[in-house]
C-alpha cells in the first residue's frame, strides 16, 4: 500500500519520525511530575505517621475514641510513650500502625488516660498515605 505523505517525506521517513515520538513518550512517561505516577501509599514505607499531643482540643474534631493506656496495644503504647515524652511523634516505622489509631491526611484525635490524666492525641499521615 502506498501512502501519499506529501513533499519531502516518504514512508521510511514516517515510519522512523513515528517511532522516535513513541520512543520519548515513553521515556517522558518515566518521569511524570508528582501525582500522576502510583501514590506514596503504595509503599507503606514511604509514609510517615505523625502523633502530636495538643492542649487544646477545641481546634480539632470531637475524639473518635477514648482508651485507657493500660488497655491499649503495645503498639499503641509505644507510641503514646513517645509522643508524651517528646509532644510529638513520628515514624516511618509502619509497625508502629497500632490497631487503636487511625492515620489519613485529616487528622484523627483520641483522648488517652494515663495515670489518671487524660491527653489529647492527634494523628494524621503524610500526604496520599492512609491506614486504619
């Protein structure tokens, strides 16, 4: 079959133009800007999980939840050791993922006695990542 390509083009010169712009889509397909490509939540290790101790709940959502620390997993305990010592947690260690909190990109509050006080929890998630 014979393609009339017009003026100074010919088949062979089609066909090799065709497979160059193939060939760069391909490569640019590689390095697509941020958000298009598969998300960070698609490796558990890419996240980071955030816990923060807060003294005025007033900003946040009402508690989902409220545990009493001796109750809690050790994960969960950890977790809140952590937080408690430093006023702030985080950790890319996805073991840390207890069974008692939530990470999204919104943040999730809990209120968690420890010895007879009781503290505001809020965890919250890097960006795209989420665990329940």
């Amino acid at each position: 079959m014979n393609v009339d390509t017009g003026p100074g083009w010919d088949s062979g010169s089609v066909c090799t133009a065709s497979i160059a712009v193939c060939v760069l889509l391909v490569l640019a397909g590689c390095s697509v800007p941020y958000g298009i490509g598969p998300s960070p939540s698609d490796d558990p290790s890419d996240c980071t999980l955030h816990h923060d101790l807060v003294e005025e709940a007033d900003n946040y959502a009402d508690p989902i939840e409220t545990y009493q620390y001796d109750t809690m997993s050790s994960e969960a305990r950890h977790v809140f050791v952590e937080t408690r010592e430093q006023g702030s947690y985080t950790t890319s260690n996805s073991s840390r993922n207890s069974q008692e909190f939530r990470y999204g990109d919104e943040t999730s509050v809990y209120n968690v006695t420890y010895e007879n006080e009781e503290y505001t929890l809020v965890t919250y998630t890097s960006e795209g990542c989420e665990f329940e």
